[in-house]
C-alpha cells in the first residue's frame, strides 16, 4: 500500500538531488513505498550533505564518524541545514515514523518520533531526549524493524532491546533490530556482548566464537545448582530464547534447567541440566563444541580395508559416501563410491548413507528440470551401487542460500525430486545444506529428514537459525583418523539416530545397452536431417499439412513445424533418456509419437482444448503428446499396479480425477511426457503382446506404437508411419550409446 509521506519523501529525493546520476543516486520511484532504493538515496543525500566525496549506499564508518566529528549529535542546534533536516524526517516517514511533514524544521513532532524510535530501539536510557546520535542515525538510515513484525517473538524483541540498551556504546556494538526474529546480527551481537562480559576490551571483541571466546564460557557455567543469576544467566537463557526453546529471561530457575535439559537431548549433547560450555557453544555457534566426537562422518576419500578399521575403532559408525562425481578427471578422484567399497564398509560392520551432489553452487543451479534431472540420476546411481529400498539420499544445497532463493530455486528443484523419488522408487530424500534451507525443504514436504552443513557457521542460513526438528546428521568439524594406510580426513558428524544408513547392499544393476544423452555436438544436425528428411516422404512437409489451409494460418494457428517439433523434444533429451533408463526401454519409443504428436498439432486440437477449458467437453488430448487424461489415468493404475510406479490410482470417471489430470497434461509437459511413456507400457499388455523393453522387436515395437493411435487400420498406419520416425532416431541414439 502507498504511503503518501513516503512518497513526499521519493519526491524530495528526485526534485532536490535532481543532478543524482552524479552523486550515484538513482531516480526513485515514486510509489509511496518504503525499501532499499530509498534509504540508500537518502543514505547518500546525507552523506552530500555533510560533505563526504565518496559516497556510498552503506552508512558506513566514514558517514558515522563525520556525524560524531561535526555534530556530536543530531538536533535543532546542531543541524546544519534545512535539507539535512528534510533528510532526516523522509528516513522517520519510511521508518514508520512521523517525520514533520518534511517541512526542513527539527520540530516537537520530530523530537517525539526520535524519543519514539529510540524507545522501540531499547537504547532511551542510554540516549534520553529528542536528539539523534550516531549510532541511532545509522538504525535510521536502513531497513531494520524496531517493533516486532509478522511472525515476530515480543520476548525475543525484549532480549534485542535489552542488547541495544546495554552495549551500544562499546565501540563496535552497533544497534540491531528489535523485529522479534533471530538474524545473522543478533546472533553476533551476543558474541560480542559475551566478550564484553569476559572483560575483553574494544578492538580486541570481534563477534568471533574464537579460543579467547570458548575459553572465558568454559569458566562461566550457569546452573540451578550454581544459583546462577545476573548477565551471565540473562545472556544464557536468551541464547536459549534465540534458538527457540520455551523458557524464561533472566536467571536460570528450574524452568530454565528442564528446557536445557531438552536441548541437550535434542542435540545430542551430554544431558546435564546446566549451561556448559558444550551447551552455550551450541547455542551461540552452528558447529557448537567442535571437541565433540561423532558416531558418523562424511567423505571424499575411498573406504579401503584399513581406513575402514580406523573408522570402526574411532567409533564411527555411519559413512556417508557420494552416488557419483560429475568430475572424474578432476582433484577428487575418490569421491565417488569406488567398486568393492560397500562390500568393504559392510565387512567391517559399518553403514552407508549416500549423497548425491553435482554443482549445487549457486542459485541458479536449482529448478524443476534440474531437480528432476536430479532424481532420475540419484534413483541410477542407487541401484547401480545396490542401495536397498527404503534408502535415504541426500540431495546437496552446497551454498548460503538466501530465504527468498530457498522459496523461488530450491524448494521448486525439491518438489521435482521428490515426485520422481516418490513415483520411480523406494528411496526417500533427504537434504544437506545450511539450518534454514533443510528446515524450509522438510517443512514444504520435500524431505524426510536432513544432513546440516553446520561447519559453515557464517552461512546466512546457519546464523540465527535453530538446529532442524528432524537433522539426521549434524557436521561439525574436519578431521583425520588412521594413520599410515589407514589415516583419512572425514567431515565428523553427530549422528540423532534418525537415519542409520544401510548395513547390506544389493548386488546392483547394471547399466549396460541403457540410453544415454544424446551427443548434441556429433548428431543434432545430421538427425534433424534424417527426421525431415522421413517425415517428408511420408507427406509431412517442414510446415504446414493437414489440417491447415496455408502455411500463413498454421503460423499463426500455433502450428509447430519439423524442426521446431524436434528441438523440443531433443531439447528435453534429459527427460526422455531418464525415463528410458528407468523404465528399461529404448528413448526411441517414447521420443517418437511426442516428436509426431507435437509435428501434427492442428486448429481442432487448439479448438478441443479451449472446449475442455470452458466446460464444453471433459476430456480430449492435449499437451506434448496429445493424451487423453482418461487414457493418462488408465495407465499410470495399470502402471502402479504392476509395481512399475508408485501412487494412488484414480477413477477417470471421476469428474475431479478427469479435471485434475488433464490439467496437469495440458500444462505440465514433463507429466504429460511421463504418462506418454506409461501409456507405451500398457498398451503392450492391451495387445497381449507384454511390455516393451531393451530388447523388444520391430513386431512388438510398431504394435507399441499404432496402439497410441487406438485400433483399427488407421493405427496400424499410425504404427507403420511411427516405426520409421523410431528408426531414425534410434540409429542417432545408438550412435551415442556406443561412443
């Protein structure tokens, strides 16, 4: 919603500094609503009007020291100007404050709201009075909240006041927000009050869980027994608060020791009912006692014999190890489990739990296609190696994932892996990343349990972030165990018990005669060729045909020609090779009616699904390859009924179930691909003839394919036609499988 004084606000802002594109300010928007544009405008009219040269959108050490050096203080006896002033009042109005109406005078309404904005920033003891001072000039001039906002704890609020009120004016304490949500600077703010309390002095407290840290709380438990009262209680039991356990603020009372007790069986950390150093460096740091020796690890590094009986006499009793290594030829040679590693692992009477980790880097990595990709590639690896079902497989988010681009990428790639796994497979998901990342997947329903990433403690979504209510393995810390031949560096790992991998492995499959990904640089060209090339013998021209009165109106029609039809499918080769190679049969016959159906799209197909989307009809086919959704539900029951795939069957005569699937055919193209490969599986059990497979003949193949067109002579023509597009592309797909 607009606010009309911000507005006012954006206004001063492009009328005054008109000549913006000089001092780096960007012409703002002006809609009335407050952000990051507008306070780092107005961060740099301050700065133009102190006269700092270089300026900058961070109201940084510079900006704050000039405050302190010209002015001491801010207020109507020391502000230099009535556009200064005007600066001041536009930061209250977008902070949610009254501003003056940006009149250029320090007036009782602007002294009301600083005294306000003070209060709400819990530092009005400190700085009583109307007047604003650096430190509060700088929690002005940004986007913090300093009352509590959606979702926000009042305690937790009170806890960030009481920080603020307390240590704002040490040198390198800064004010942080009063919202009622932990946050990456809360969570350093109570290092660096911690440090304060040890005695350390300004310059030397850095907001780092360094040894000068770890060994001032080793000599500073709080406990009932100890009758623990004052800072120290108050700065535990809000660690406690900040990480979401339900206790009181203040001194450490028997509720505070059962609520420590629970966080300490809940992370696996010695239940002794007091604040021990292992208890506060788990509360204030994500990796907490890195001394601590875990019952799993994680490696890159083969498990041979004697590094497996190192393992066993550290005390180790779960190995995580990796599905694959998209890089073979690189540094890490081993990543990937090596022939005769589990049968070793086993032996030794350890257990397995996999990971599966390609890039994962960056945001943009993550998507649906990938995450299908993803899964299909994971369920390959986990049976080549013989993982039995019911495996868990950790998927890697391997970055700070910022929570907006958990919601847009990663959540999206999670839903997509996990209706592969759930649908092609016993296995289930799991996630290894930062504390919110996993937290968000399990909570949308993407993941059963998850793998921490708790040794990055200055990812953003480690700091102020709760250890996960289902972690399965928490990593804290790099080691080495062994020597000699035995000695290799692991991720060691505490181990919840939620997860215990697996002690016995199938004998694995084989991936022998599968599909691959079709080599795009070595085939593309000459195989759209071959395809025109059939397709024009048979009265199937580049563009246009039946159907269509002239090229002109199957452009405009949405006609899809030859190669337009082929790039498609050969663009989503990854999906077409996954589901052959899960499904064991050639990609061929799943590319060619699509490749077909997509060529021969024409105006009455576009007509039958405007008719289904008004009502008019029920069902017609639609989508990549113009499938019925009564034929789509038809055969994914007879797919799960033979254990091919997995789900709920559905009652095409079900008017929801109809509207449902059609819908997910008619705009989900990687559903509609699927239920076109589950259909080719049920119509050889229609022929009688058995499913198609691997090694199937021309006879069952072609009869495959023309059963797609339905019975009768016009799809025995249908198979005939369909039967030589197959070979064209299979003579391309063997070419790649035999490279």
């Amino acid at each position: 919603m607009a606010d009309e004084m911000v507005q006012l606000a954006q206004r001063f802002i492009n009328t005054t500094y008109n000549n913006g594109a000089t001092l780096g300010i960007s012409k703002l928007d002006e809609n009335g609503q407050t952000g990051w544009p507008v306070m780092y405008a107005l961060t740099r009219a301050l700065q133009y009007e102190m006269g700092i040269t270089a300026l900058s959108d961070s109201f940084g050490p510079t900006t704050l020291a000039t405050i302190g050096s010209k002015y001491g203080k801010l207020d109507e006896t020391t502000i230099p100007s009535a556009n200064f002033c005007r600066i001041i009042q536009s930061a209250l109005y977008c902070k949610g404050y009254d501003g003056g109406e940006i009149d250029g005078t320090y007036n009782d309404r602007v002294k009301s709201a600083i005294a306000e904005l003070h209060q709400n920033m819990g530092v009005d003891g400190t700085y009583p009075g109307s007047a604003l001072w650096p430190k509060t000039a700088k929690g002005l001039f940004n986007m913090d909240a300093y009352v509590t906002i959606s979702g926000g704890s009042d305690t937790i609020r009170s806890i960030q006041q009481w920080l603020n009120g307390r240590y704002v004016l040490r040198k390198d304490f800064y004010i942080i927000p009063c919202d009622g949500h932990h946050s990456r600077d809360v969570a350093k703010s109570m290092l660096f009050a911690i440090q304060y309390e040890l005695g350390m002095a300004d310059g030397v407290a850095n907001g780092v869980f360094g040894p000068g840290t770890q060994s001032g709380l080793k000599s500073h438990t709080v406990s009932v027994a100890n009758n623990s009262t004052g800072v120290w209680a108050q700065l535990f039991t809000a660690a406690m608060i900040l990480n979401k356990n339900t206790v009181p603020f203040g001194n450490f009372t028997a509720a505070v020791q059962s609520g420590v007790q629970t966080f300490q069986a809940f992370s696996l950390l010695p239940v002794t009912g007091a604040g021990d150093f292992p208890t506060w460096a788990s509360l204030l740091v994500s990796y907490g006692d890195q001394s601590r020796k875990g019952e799993a690890c994680d490696g890159v590094t083969v498990i041979t014999p004697e590094r497996a009986a190192a393992l066993k006499a550290a005390g180790y009793k779960y190995v995580g190890r990796y599905l694959y290594n998209p890089f073979p030829d690189g540094d890490l040679k081993e990543k990937q489990i090596q022939p005769g590693e589990l049968a070793t692992i086993k032996q030794a009477g350890l257990r397995c739990y996999p990971i599966y980790q390609t890039w994962s880097r960056s945001a943009d990595y993550f998507n649906t296609n990938q995450g299908t990709r993803d899964a299909f590639e994971a369920l390959d690896w986990a049976r080549y190696h013989g993982f039995k079902p019911g495996t868990i497989i950790y998927f890697a988010v391997d970055y700070d994932a910022m929570d907006g681009e958990v919601t847009d990428y990663v959540i999206p790639h999670f839903r997509a892996i996990t209706r592969t796994i759930s649908e092609n497979s016993k296995y289930n998901v799991g996630i290894y990343g930062a504390r919110n990342v996993c937290q968000r997947v399990i909570d949308a329903g993407y993941a059963t349990v998850c793998m921490v990433s708790d040794m990055s403690s200055g990812f953003s979504g480690n700091l102020g972030y709760p250890l996960p209510a289902k972690w399965s393995f928490d990593q804290i810390s790099t080691i080495t165990v062994g020597s000699g031949s035995g000695s290799l560096e692991i991720d060691n790992n505490i181990a919840s018990g939620r997860d215990t991998g697996q002690a016995d492995f199938d004998a694995g499959v084989s991936f022998d005669g599968l599909d691959v990904d079709l080599d795009e640089d070595a085939y593309r060209a000459s195989m759209l060729n071959a395809v025109k090339n059939y397709l024009t013998s048979i009265g199937v021209p580049e563009t246009g045909g039946e159907g269509w009165t002239a090229d002109d109106d199957w452009a405009t029609l949405g006609g899809i020609s030859t190669t337009e039809a082929f790039n498609a499918v050969v663009d989503a080769d990854w999906l077409f090779t996954s589901l052959a190679r899960t499904l064991r049969v050639r990609k061929a016959l799943i590319q060619a009616p699509v490749m077909w159906e997509l060529r021969k799209l024409n105006p009455l197909d576009f007509a039958a699904d405007a008719a289904v989307k008004a009502g008019l009809k029920d069902d017609c086919s639609t989508g990549w390859g113009q499938i019925f959704a009564k034929t789509a539900i038809q055969a994914r029951n007879y797919c799960i009924g033979e254990g091919i795939i997995n789900g709920t069957g559905l009652d095409y005569e079900n008017e929801d179930d109809l509207e449902n699937v059609w819908n997910k055919l008619h705009d989900d193209q990687e559903y509609n691909v699927r239920s076109v490969a589950y259909t080719l599986l049920w119509n050889g059990e229609l022929l009688g003839i058995g499913r198609p497979n691997l090694n199937s003949s021309v006879h069952v193949t072609e009869a495959v394919l023309g059963r797609y067109n339905g019975e009768g002579p016009d799809a025995e023509q249908y198979g005939q036609e369909l039967m030589g597009l197959y070979n064209v592309l299979e003579n391309y797909n063997a070419l790649s499988r035999a490279e």
